[in-house]
C-alpha cells in the first residue's frame, strides 16, 4: 500500500464499517465535522503533515513510519507530497513521483477524472451520507480551546471476523480548524489450522499475531495512523507557491516524451498515454 493513500484508504474502511446513531445527534455532528475539513474546499489551500504509522505487531519496517507531507491546492491545480512520494494533479495530467525507487510515471486526466480526484475525501457528500447511516458519534471538549470529536464502530465481516474503528478528530473550537486525526483499526478473526499454515508459508511468526481468547484462537491485528496538520492557509499568495511539473520535467512536443531535469534528471520517465 502507498503510504500517501493508506489514509484516505483507512478513512473509506471506516465509513464501511459502522454502526447507528439517533438521527437528530449524528446529524448535528455530521455537520460539526464538515465544517471542520471545509477548509480544504476552499479554492487555495496549503497545509503541512506530520503523519505517523504503526502496527501491532510489527512484521515488517514498513509497519512503522514517521513521515512529513504537504498539500497544495491552487483552484484545480494540485500537489501533495507524503515522504518519499509526490504527487502533481496539474493542467491535464497526473504525475507520480517515487523518491526511492528514481521513478516518475506521467499519465492524462480528463476533466470529470480530474474533479473527482480534486475533491478532498472529507467533504465527499457520498461518505458524510455514510456516516449519518453508520456511525456512533461522540463530541467532547479536552480544553485549551479545544474539541473532539470521536467516531467509533464495530462490525461482524464475513468468517465471523470482527473489524473495529476508532477515529478522533482534534480540532480549535472558536474556528473549527483541524489539528490533528488519530485512526485506530483492530481486526479479530478466528484462526483455524490452515490460516495458520498460510501465516507460516509466508515467513511470519505465527506466535506475534495468534491470541488464545476464551479457548479459541483469533488472528489480531491493529494498525494506527495519526496526522497532524499544521501551518494552514487558505491564501492565494501560499497557494500560489505551489510546486509545478514543469520544475521537474522537460516536455519534447516533437516527440511527445517527457524527461527528467536537474535532480530528477537520472529518473525513469514513464509515459502512460
């Protein structure tokens, strides 16, 4: 899973997953909640990240990670970076770049594509349908001007097995400005003999993720992410600072390919269209 999407797809499994709430209370909140992330339909943005990942337990280096990002939004220009990952979602086209692995995909984008993916995912109207169906919803005040609100759910999946989500939005209660998102999520799901095998077959120490609950054995993972947001604007002159493809890209019109410049110059350029 990349690392600049494991938010958004944590974010979608919990909106899946829920249970209900009275009507009047979740849509009170639903509410509180969209005025929270209304910064980010504002025509400029910018912001900054500190993002961190855990698991429990760890198989793996990638299961642990502290990253810092940015988000620009210039009207429908965009540019996001997550670690060693850049995004631009500029003019007509979608660019992604890998730090690590000196790779640059270049791919088109026609408008309807274009406006979907320009839509931050917390003001989506389809998931804030979701959550007025789904979830159990808490506010508390923790002080220093400060609000939370506390999303939870819990649901029996297929096989009996169990995912629950625990989310918590950290937010300035005077302006309703984000500052910080913790997500939660613990699966539990009986174990048999061949689940078991199959853990062993790829190398994991079946002992890190088998618990003995009750006299029967559940497979137990949690993953957790938080975010912190900082130095939010909602200015023209930040947004218009943000990156260009064209800082890192040379386009040959008589040829139709595009290649690397300056510290980009030795990366592999992959034209997709």
């Amino acid at each position: 899973m990349k690392n600049k999407h494991s938010f958004l797809i944590l974010l979608l499994v919990f909106c899946q997953t829920a249970f209900s709430q009275q009507a009047a209370d979740t849509a009170a909140l639903i509410k509180e909640f969209k005025k929270v992330m209304a910064f980010g339909e504002q025509p400029y943005v910018f912001y900054t990240t500190a993002t961190k990942l855990e698991s429990e337990p760890v198989l793996e280096a990638q299961d642990t990670a502290t990253m810092n990002g940015m988000f620009y939004k210039n009207e429908t220009n965009l540019y996001y970076k997550c670690g060693p990952e850049e995004t631009y979602l500029q003019d007509s086209l979608l660019i992604e770049v890998n730090q690590q692995r000196k790779t640059i995909w270049v791919s088109r984008v026609d408008m309807p594509s274009k406006e979907k993916l320009n839509t931050m995912p917390f003001s989506n109207k389809q998931l804030q349908g979701m959550m007025r169906k789904n979830y159990t919803i808490q506010k508390s005040i923790t002080g220093n001007h400060m609000t939370k609100l506390s999303l939870e759910t819990k649901q029996v999946a297929g096989g009996s097995a169990v995912i629950s989500t625990r989310t918590a939005l950290l937010f300035t209660e005077k302006d309703h400005i984000p500052q910080q998102v913790d997500i939660e999520m613990r699966m539990e799901q009986p174990a048999n003999d061949e689940m078991i095998e199959q853990i062993k077959s790829q190398g994991v120490d079946e002992r890190k993720l088998i618990q003995l609950i009750n006299g029967q054995r559940y497979l137990i993972r949690m993953q957790k992410m938080s975010v912190v947001f900082e130095s939010i604007s909602n200015t023209k002159q930040k947004a218009m600072q943000i990156p260009l493809w064209q800082n890192i890209l040379d386009f040959d019109a008589v040829k139709q390919s595009y290649t690397g410049k300056g510290v980009y110059a030795e990366y592999a350029v992959t034209k997709t269209y």
